[in-house]
C-alpha cells in the first residue's frame, strides 16, 4: 500500500482551514453555535 505523499496532506489541511475559516468569515460559527445552544437546552429540559 502506498502512502500519501506529503504535499497531498499539506494542500488538503490547508483547504480545510481555509473552507473553516470562509466560515467564520461568512458568521456561520455564531449560527451554529446558537442552534447547539439550544438542543442542549431542549435535552436538558430547561428550553
């Protein structure tokens, strides 16, 4: 079995976080965050 070469792995990690943070530039870190918030009030009974 081959490996992968290095600068595979490299450019796959870089469009990883470059794909996270066009997210947080585009403010879905908040949106998510907001819906997490409130399934974990609603689990807990309290939502």
């Amino acid at each position: 079995m081959k490996s992968i070469p290095r600068y595979v792995t490299f450019c796959l990690l870089l469009l990883a976080l470059a794909s996270c943070a066009f997210g947080v530039y585009r403010g879905e870190a908040v949106i998510i965050f907001k819906k997490a918030v409130n399934i974990c009030l609603e689990c807990i009974g309290i939502g």
